[in-house]
C-alpha cells in the first residue's frame, strides 16, 4: 500500500476546463484527473494564485465573473488573475464570460468549480499553522501566544489525531503468520500506511513498540513508516514486574494486593 502523499504546490500545470475553448494556467495548483473544469489547488489560508488564459477570438481578454462565487478571500480581476488567500474549505463553484477585443467582442463562458482544502507538511503539521521560529528538523514544543503547541519538523503546528492501542493483539492468530509470512513488521508498516490513509497522523498511547519510527530493544532502525508516537510507560506495572528494566534491584511490594476487594476492586498492577 503506497504512503499518503502530500500535497505539491510549487508547478504550473494547464487545465483543459468544460464546454469551452478556454484555458487556465494554474500556478500552485493541481487537477482531479478525469475531471476537467474541477481546479484542486488551494489550501486554507495559504497564498493562491492562477491566472486564465483564452485561445479563441482576438487577443486581449476580459474576464468577468457571472455566476456563483469564488471562496472567501480570493478575487478576480479584469485580466483574469484569481489570487488572494482562501479564510474557508470547501467546493466552491462559479461561472466566468471571456470577452475577446474584437468588434463586437466574442464572448464565451464556462462553469468551474474550485477545491479548497486543509494543506499538511510531509510530518502531517498544518500548513496554514506556521510557526514564526524557523524550522528545527524534529518534533518540539514551542510556546505561541501564551500557549504551548506541538511543532513539527517542517515548523508548522501539529494537531494529533492517533489510534490508540494498536497493536497485534487484536489481530487473529493467522493474520501475520499467513498474510505478512509471519514478518510482524511488515504488518507494522502496513498499520501505518493504513492509519495515515484514513486521516491519523500519530501512533497513540498503548500501540506496541513493534512499528514505531525508531529502534527499540537495541534495533538501530525503526518502522520506514515514520509516524510520531505517544510514549507511554506504566511505571508501576514495570516495577513489580520488569524492575531491571526501571533500574531498579527488586520489584517493588504492591500493597493493592493485600486489601480485600471487597473494598478496593481494582487492576493490581495500578
């Protein structure tokens, strides 16, 4: 399964449009493929430009705006220029009259629809969230206007979505010995790649250390799946019963298990 790809922003691509000879020179934006007319380029408050471009009649153009709406905050000029910065998400539909310069002028209109959409960085950090430190390389904590935020590599702010508890446990006995040929990891890498499919960006509290984006247990590599994780250590559970582990010589006494649970009916290991 291949991983999610992040929106590319910087190319010019032409956009064949419906029911007309006209075309669009798209800066910053990309297509749906099958789907002419239908522009997928802008991402929530971040800087959008395009520019129109007619093949028909006599040169120059006049563009004007004739049906429905453009997002708000972006325009059109005369010249066909949509630019501006998009304050909302969403398919925004309008219908635009070129006008050539002869006399009478020739005109032609066609409908179009634009996609609106949240942009994320290769780390999943919003892209319209950007911090006013320069990037750092690596996840980090950063306080912005009296608040703390979660920054991602790339400087944008970072708003998890996790699974929690993911882990081979919920799997049935088959599943990796027949499916993954018995390679756990590689089912790892998959939960990932699934994860990130459906809209996650995190592995959450409980998911095992099999798949996590660095070694553990001594390994030097992690999952290539290079999700951010939550960290979770129980460490009471790991000192009754790995105390070592917790740098310590023996477990320590669970005083739990000596009240009745008439009184206290709770996990022991807590």
């Amino acid at each position: 399964m291949a991983h999610r790809s992040v929106p590319k922003t910087q190319f010019l691509l032409i956009v064949c449009l419906l029911s007309s000879s006209l075309a669009f020179a798209i800066s910053g934006a990309s297509t749906v493929a099958g789907l002419p007319g239908f522009i997928s380029g802008g991402y929530y408050q971040q800087l959008y430009s395009a520019a129109l471009q007619s093949s028909f009649g006599t040169p120059s153009y006049t563009y004007t705006l004739v049906g429905g709406a453009l997002p708000p905050g972006i325009t059109m000029n005369s010249a066909g220029k949509i630019t501006g910065t998009p304050g909302d998400t969403g398919i925004f539909n309008f219908q635009v009259r070129a006008s050539d310069s002869s006399k009478p002028p020739v005109s032609q209109t066609s409908s179009y629809s634009m996609n609106i959409s949240i942009g994320f960085d290769a780390y999943g950090g919003l892209t319209a969230a950007h911090s006013a430190k320069p990037a750092t390389g690596y996840f980090h904590l950063e306080k912005q206007n009296g608040r703390w935020k979660l920054v991602s590599p790339a400087g944008n702010d970072f708003y998890l979505l996790s699974v929690f508890n993911a882990n081979e446990s919920f799997l049935e006995s088959w599943v990796i010995p027949q499916r993954y040929h018995g390679d756990a990891e590689l089912w790892a890498a998959h939960r990932g790649e699934r994860m990130l499919s459906w809209g996650f960006n995190t592995l959450g509290e409980y998911t095992c250390f099999r798949g996590l984006p660095v070694g553990t247990w001594g390994a030097k590599d992690g999952n290539p799946v290079k999700l951010p994780f939550i960290f979770f250590m129980s460490a009471a559970a790991d000192s009754l019963y790995h105390p070592s582990d917790v740098g310590i010589a023996e477990p320590i006494k669970q005083i739990i298990n000596g009240i009745p649970s008439s009184t206290y009916n709770c996990n022991s290991n807590y």
